[in-house]
C-alpha cells in the first residue's frame, strides 16, 4: 500500500480510503490510486482485511449431503449478489448427524459471517441451533415458525393454485397431484412437498373439483411405475401437475409410448421446475419455472444486510413460479376412455 501511495503522491491512509471504501476520495485522486494498483498487480489481502475487521467477508449457503435436486440457479444468484457487497460465498455441505456441531465450528472459529439455509424443514434443528447461537442467517424455504427470521421462498401455495386455476378455465375436473415422497429420509420433514399437498386439496375442495396426489419416490423404483399409479388411482383424470421432474419426464415419455397423445388425451405441467427441463422433452412439457435466480440473491443481500446491521425488520418475501408454456397443455377431452383402458390396465 505504502507502493501504492508513492506512485499516485497519495498518503497511505488515502489509499487505504480507496481500497476499503471507507470514506470518499475526488474522482482524479481515486483514478490516480487505481492506476498506480494496476500497475503494480496490487492486490488486497483477504486474511488481512478479516484479521483487522474481525469479519471473515465470507458467508456459507448450508446445504445437506443429502441433497436430491439442482440449486444452479439459487446458488449463481446468491454469490453474484454476495460479490456485489463485498463478500464470498462458499458452499458448506453439513451431514445431517453432525449439523449443530458443524454450525458451531463454522461460526465461531470466525470462518463465516453468517449463513444461507436451503432444503429447509418445518421443524429445522439448524435453524434453531442458529437462534440459540444468536448467528446471522437466512431461509432459502420456511420453517413452521418464522417470527422474526429472514427468509425467501417460492410460494408454492401461489403456484399450485394458479395451476389448478389454468387447468379448470380450460375445462379439467379431475386433476392429479405428483409429489416427492420423502418418507423415511432424513428429509421427511421438508417443508415444499407438505405445503404443496396441504395446497392442492385445499384448492381442489374450494373449487369443488376432484383430485388425487400421488407420492412417489425419486429412485427408478419409484417412478417407473408411476403410469400404472395414475391409471389405477385416477383413472378419470385429464391433468397431472408434477411438483417432480423424474415423474414429469416418466410420464410424458411412457404414456405416449403406450398410446396415450398428450396434450389431446392428458394435459400434464411441472411446477417449480424450469423451463430448460421441460424443453427436453417432446411435446415440451408446461413449466411453471421456479424464480431460483431471484431468491437467490435477495436471500444473500438479506443475510448482508443482517450481518452489517442494516435492517431492522426482518425479510420475508415469496415469489410464485412463472408460466412457461410449451406443448403439454390442452383442453379437457370430452368423452376420454378411462387412463386404464387406453392403457390396458385392468380397472383396480
């Protein structure tokens, strides 16, 4: 730094002024510094600024090892946002045997400022664990209580709704629901898959439709024979909303397959999934695409904001998944065989 002063004519502490953004400088002094940076090839020392701040700048988004789904989109927001305010983010994969005690090396040997929670439960041991530790953090989900936490979270109750709202204007009175069934995991407890059930019976009950949800497993096991389900537990239905993407493409690839045209026989979408997915397939399957960029970088520049001091009341905000419409939707059929008889399946 004292290099840098000498060749822009600048005290130290100007420079100083410049590099950590602490007070303002004119435009042609600042220039001067920036210059003489680049010609040097000086660079800022990290573990330098953490020593003499007492803040790593660093904050972890906490993810289990367990995870089963794709966070591109959250985590890619997250860290664009987190760079914007000066800080890194890093990934921290936690077993879920050792959460608390991973939690508690990760903030208190000073590695972290604070942290981002994905795959959250309705009943989270971390986020209690954060509370109790008096850590900064925030939600990408919702736990069952939420006084005074910070979160962001697709609002699948929206979602769901407005999905089930699109299939009725187009006719359809019998709809099924596929959801992840996390049953015996440790996962059991994640909170999207309860809501989005407790949603479509909530809505399909309201509307005075009919509706089935079916729960179904990520492995092949599970989801191959996801047809023959639909066919036996709902045989009536001319629209499937998938909150899956394994059972989405299952369904769209078997059932035509056998015979079944989408979308003239059955309209199927997918719900909080997104729209490159759906394009992989033919027809190109409706997609109400989760808005993971966007919670991304708003739950980064809460958890900052929080670290910082800079917000009092705290941030909690949902945003409903967008349409995207491809080629899996029609009109309600009238006069349809039952999904068992297109099928050949005999009736349960």
């Amino acid at each position: 730094m004292q290099q840098v002063a000498d060749r822009a004519n600048v005290s130290i502490s100007t420079v100083s002024f410049v590099v950590n953004g602490t007070k303002p400088v004119t435009p042609e002094t600042r220039d001067r510094i920036l210059s003489a940076i680049d010609e040097l090839g000086y660079r800022r020392n990290s573990m330098a600024r953490a020593l003499a701040s007492r803040k790593s700048h660093v904050i972890a988004l906490i993810y289990p090892l367990l995870d089963h789904r794709h966070h591109h989109s959250f985590v890619d927001a997250a860290a664009t946002a987190a760079e914007e305010l000066g800080y890194s983010l890093v990934l921290w994969p936690i077993h879920s045997d050792n959460v608390t005690t991973e939690i508690t090396s990760l903030i208190q040997a000073g590695f972290a400022d604070g942290v981002i929670l994905m795959e959250v439960q309705m009943e989270d041991e971390r986020v209690q664990h954060l509370q109790r530790a008096d850590a900064p953090f925030a939600l990408i989900g919702r736990t069952r209580e939420l006084d005074g936490i910070d979160y962001v979270d697709i609002d699948f109750e929206r979602s769901i709704e407005t999905a089930i709202d699109d299939f009725a204007e187009l006719g359809h009175r019998e709809i099924c629901l596929v959801v992840e069934d996390l049953s015996g995991t440790p996962l059991a407890r994640y909170s999207p898959p309860l809501r989005t059930e407790q949603a479509f019976n909530e809505t399909i009950a309201a509307r005075g439709l009919t509706g089935t949800v079916l729960r179904v497993g990520h492995d092949s096991a599970s989801v191959l024979p996801l047809t023959e389900q639909l066919a036996r537990h709902a045989p009536d239905a001319t629209a499937v909303i998938a909150v899956h993407d394994e059972a989405a493409f299952s369904l769209v690839n078997t059932l035509q397959r056998r015979g079944v045209r989408i979308p003239e026989d059955i309209s199927i979408v997918g719900v909080a999934t997104s729209t490159a997915t759906g394009d992989l397939l033919t027809p190109p399957l409706t997609t109400y695409q989760a808005p993971g960029s966007p919670l991304g970088r708003l739950a980064a520049q809460a958890l900052i904001a929080r670290i910082e001091g800079r917000m009092d009341a705290p941030t909690q905000m949902r945003i409903p998944c967008s349409l995207h419409e491809g080629g899996s939707v029609a009109p309600a059929p009238h006069g349809r065989a039952p999904l068992t008889k297109l099928l050949g399946i005999a009736a349960a």
